[in-house]
C-alpha cells in the first residue's frame, strides 16, 4: 500500500476513536483555500500585485506608508474571497465536526469559507477580511461604500482597515490561548494547509507534539513540521479530506 494511502487509513482509526472521546483539533491555513481559487500568501500572486510582498502589505507600516495600495490589495482580494466557494476539504472538516463530540477548527485564513462550509466552533486567529476595523471599534462591511480606492475615514476620525491581523499585530484576545486549549484537550491535531511559518499560530503543531497528541499533517508539499508528525498526507486538502471523512463514516 502506497505510504500516503497507509497513512490515510491510520489517521481514520485515529479520527474515529478520538470523534467518541478524545476531541479533534484541526489548524488550517491559505492551502485549505487554495482549490477555491484564493490564492495562498506565498504561491505567485498573479496579476497586478506580482513583486509585491504580502507580509510588506499585510502590515500597519504599509497601511501607514501608502493607504492606498493596501486598500486596494485588500478589495481585490476581498472580491475573489466573495465570489468564492468553500470546495470539498472545506465541506469535509464540517462533516467531521457533525460526526464528532468535541471538535475545534483553529483556522490562519481570513476569508469565512469555513464558516460558510458549515463549520460551527471556529477559532479565527487573523481575523475576518470581509468586515473593517478602526483604531477603536469594529465595522461590518455594510459600513463602506463599494469601489473606494482608498480608505475611508471612520466617524472617530481613524482611517478604517480590514479587519484582520497584520504582521506585527497582536491576536484577537485569548484567540491563542483558547486554540492551546483546544489543542492540549484533543487526541488528534490535524495540520492542513500550512506553510508553518507564521507564528505564534506555527507554534501549535509543536505544542500538541510535546504534549503526545498525535498529529497529521495534510499537503502537497513538506513543511518544517512534515518529518516530525506523526502521519504526512502529501495532498490536496480537497481530495484527501473527504476520502479521510468517508472512511471514518463508514466505520
Ligand atoms: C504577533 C492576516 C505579537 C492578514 C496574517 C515569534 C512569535 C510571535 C511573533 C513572531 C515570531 N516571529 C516572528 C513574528 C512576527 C510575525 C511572524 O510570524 N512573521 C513570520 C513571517 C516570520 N507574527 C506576527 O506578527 C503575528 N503577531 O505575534 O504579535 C508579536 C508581534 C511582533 C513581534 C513579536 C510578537 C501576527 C501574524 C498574523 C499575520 N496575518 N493574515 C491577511 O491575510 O492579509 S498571516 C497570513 O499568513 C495568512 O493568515 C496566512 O494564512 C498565514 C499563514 O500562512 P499560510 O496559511 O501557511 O499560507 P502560506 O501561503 O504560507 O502556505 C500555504 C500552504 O498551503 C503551503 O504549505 C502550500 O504547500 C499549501 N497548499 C497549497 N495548496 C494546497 C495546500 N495544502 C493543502 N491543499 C492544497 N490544495
């Protein structure tokens, strides 16, 4: 049997008896989104923003350096997000929650198609790019006119921004100390999608590893993590999950 298909069965007997009482932990990253036609944050972003840094964009000093640009990055991105669809490895990780009794999706991405797949207890560490923040409250996206090309001021005065996390900014409060609970009180963390590079979310997988909690990790590619875990399913996300999610539902 082919070393990933082997894998594949393993992790569903893992799956299957940690969904009755261990609990399932799942932390995704821009991979898990990929096959929905978001591009990643470190694949070729194509078109217009090619040579661009995302992280350079993706930071209070770049907002601060040239509103503008950013602005304009974060609707473009914004439209791709909303004309997207959560694809099979999205809608496999809902069944799987429906299927098990303690289940928590800690996810990187910013872009709710894991939300809009279904899933229920969702920990978003970077925030949510379909709504707006200023430096003193949140606003829903109903708040802004379409088509600006720059960003708007909020009533206090402030400049609004996406309302993510940017590089150099904090977490939502508690977001990470609720995804090391989630981690320490599950028997499987699953690793799907990640690049493993940004922390403190990359820290996660190594936390789960010192604890003894098994963990797998689904990608196409190896990542910093992939000879240390327990099972590598080297893979797209929106095949290998809903073979992964069948097998366990037939057991
Ligand atoms: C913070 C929102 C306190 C914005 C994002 C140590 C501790 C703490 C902080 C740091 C530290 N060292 C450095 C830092 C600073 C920094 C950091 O980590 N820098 C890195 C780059 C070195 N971290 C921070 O600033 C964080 N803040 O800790 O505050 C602090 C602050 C400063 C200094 C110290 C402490 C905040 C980080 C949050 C940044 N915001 N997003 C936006 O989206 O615009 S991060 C951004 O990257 C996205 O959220 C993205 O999801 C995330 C992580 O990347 P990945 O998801 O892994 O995506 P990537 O493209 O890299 O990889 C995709 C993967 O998918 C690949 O492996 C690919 O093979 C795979 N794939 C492709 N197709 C598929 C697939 N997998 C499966 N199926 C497929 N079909």
């Amino acid at each position: 049997m082919l070393p990933g298909q082997k894998g594949i069965k393993e992790v569903a007997d893992w799956l299957t008896s940690a969904s009755g009482s261990g609990g399932i932990a799942v932390l995704t990253g821009a991979g898990v989104s990929s096959e929905s036609g978001i591009p990643t944050f470190r694949d070729k972003l194509t078109g217009l923003w090619e040579g661009y840094d995302p992280a350079k964009l993706a930071s209070p000093q770049g907002f601060v350096a040239n509103p503008a640009l950013v602005w304009q990055w974060y609707d473009w991105r914004r439209g791709i997000v909303e004309a997207a669809s959560p694809n099979p490895g999205h809608l496999a990780l809902a069944r799987l929650e429906q299927l098990s009794q303690h289940f928590t999706l800690i996810t990187q991405n910013v872009d709710r198609l894991h939300h809009r797949a279904g899933s229920k207890n969702i920990i978003e560490l970077h925030g949510n790019i379909l709504n707006y923040s200023c430096f003193s409250k949140r606003h829903p996206a109903s708040f802004v006119a379409p088509g600006l090309t720059e960003p708007p001021l909020c009533h206090c005065g402030s400049p609004l921004r996406p309302d993510v996390v940017w590089f150099g900014e904090s977490l939502p409060a508690g977001a990470m100390s609720l995804a090391t609970d989630a981690v320490l009180s599950s028997s499987v963390l699953m690793v799907v999608g990640t690049s493993g590079l940004v922390q403190p979310a990359a820290s996660l997988p190594y936390i789960a590893l010192e604890a003894g909690i098994k963990v797998v990790e689904i990608n196409p590619v190896r990542t910093p993590i992939s000879d240390q875990v327990d099972v590598f399913v080297e893979g797209p996300s929106g095949g290998v999950l809903p073979h992964m999610v069948s097998l366990v539902e037939e057991r």
